[in-house]
C-alpha cells in the first residue's frame, strides 16, 4: 500500500515552459487536493477534487489546472511557469468518512527560473 | 471566513524539557480541530484530532485539548525528544456541507537539541 505518491520528486523550470505534476493514490479516495507551501505562508489550496471527473478552485488557484480523470490521480498543469510559482507542492487525499484525516505525499520541490 | 492563528517560530527546547505551541481558530459552528506534523523532507502527516468540544486528542505522547470557549486546540508533549524536531501545523475542517477542506496555521518550526 504506497498511499499517496508525487511525481516528480524534483524540476527546475525556465520561465514561460509547462509541466503537470502527477499525484497518485491507491487508497480509493474520493477527494484529492493539490497545495502549495511557501516559507511563512503555511499550505494554501489551489485545486481540489471531490471525485472522478470533478474539479474545483481553492484559495490560490491562478496559473494552475487540474485534471481528475481516473478516481486515483489527480494531475495539477502549469502551462506557463513563472518564478513566483516556485515552491513545494503536496497533494493529499481523503476518504468521504466524516471526519477523516486527509494523507499527503512527500512533495514536488519546483524552482522555476 | 475560517482562520487559524499558531504561534509564531521557531521554537528551541533542549531534550526532556516541557513543550506548548499556541493555536486559536476562528470558525462558526464546531469546527474539528488537527495537528498535523512535518518531519524535515517529508508530507504532513496527521498527529493527532478532535472533533467536539472538550474532546482530547493524543498521540505519541503529545496531547491537545479543543477549548471552544477560548477557540483554542493547543499542542502539550511533557518531555520532547530529538526525534520530535519538526514543523506542527494546526489546521480546521469546518462543520457542515465543506468539512472535507482544511485550513492550516502558518506552521511552527521546532528544533529539540540534545
């Protein structure tokens, strides 16, 4: 059971180029969240997802899509990287249980130059 | 909108000493109340919840206490060790219909010397 997993671990970006981060998970949650962590800044949302094929805007979405095709990845684009999107990004998911914890990945570490 | 305010870092103990970090929320209803901890180089990971009023959460000898009297969820350990230096996060998922979100406090850096 690998839980939540992250790819890639690590990217350098030049400016204007795009990537998709991929997250995956194998414990059939239903909601998947993609956030962003910046030194004082704590974890902020940018896309979450309440099942397959639903999508929705968190607290920082410009910049970002996101992708919920299958109910175990969850795909967050950045079609044109700026600087200001450098940061270390968590996706995390959760089970429709009441008051379940949500599991997140061990990150996506992006400079963007 | 819903908010959560931890005390500011980092904070530095040395090995058996006596560990509180502050959290206060502002939230209607009765939110549940998190902690989540982040060891260097990896995910948050859950720590420890609570999710009524006077309820208790405890785990790996850390505990917290919701308060909704002073919307207060703060994080006790008696005797930190080494091994706890990592950063606490304190975080809410409202009552109602969004209680699938969470909302995290800034985070609070902890280093335990020996």
């Amino acid at each position: 059971n690998a839980g939540v997993t992250q790819t890639p671990k690590f990217r350098v970006l030049k400016t204007g180029q795009s990537m998709t981060l991929l997250c995956a998970q194998d414990m059939n949650h239903e909601y998947m969240y993609w956030y962003r962590q910046d030194p004082g800044m704590g974890l902020r949302l940018i896309h979450y997802s309440v099942g397959e094929g639903t999508t929705a805007k968190g607290e920082v979405p410009d910049g970002y899509n996101v992708s919920r095709l299958k109910k175990q990845n969850f795909l967050l684009g950045l079609e044109s990287a700026a600087p200001s999107q450098t940061s270390v990004y968590f996706c995390a998911s959760r089970s429709l249980a009441g008051e379940s914890e949500q599991y997140f990945g061990p990150g996506t570490r992006l400079t963007v130059t | 909108g819903d908010s959560v305010t931890q005390m500011e870092g980092p904070v530095t103990l040395s090995e058996e000493a006596f560990l509180t970090i502050n959290c206060t929320y502002t939230a209607t209803g009765y939110p549940s109340l998190f902690w989540y901890v982040q060891y260097p180089g990896e995910g948050l990971q859950l720590l420890l919840k609570a999710t009524k009023a006077d309820d208790k959460g405890s785990n790996k000898g850390f505990e917290a206490t919701y308060r909704k009297e002073t919307t207060s969820f703060h994080l006790e350990k008696g005797s930190v060790q080494v091994s706890d230096s990592a950063v606490y996060f304190c975080a809410l998922s409202p009552s109602g219909g969004s209680n699938y979100k969470l909302t995290f406090g800034k985070g609070t850096l902890l280093t335990v010397n020996p």
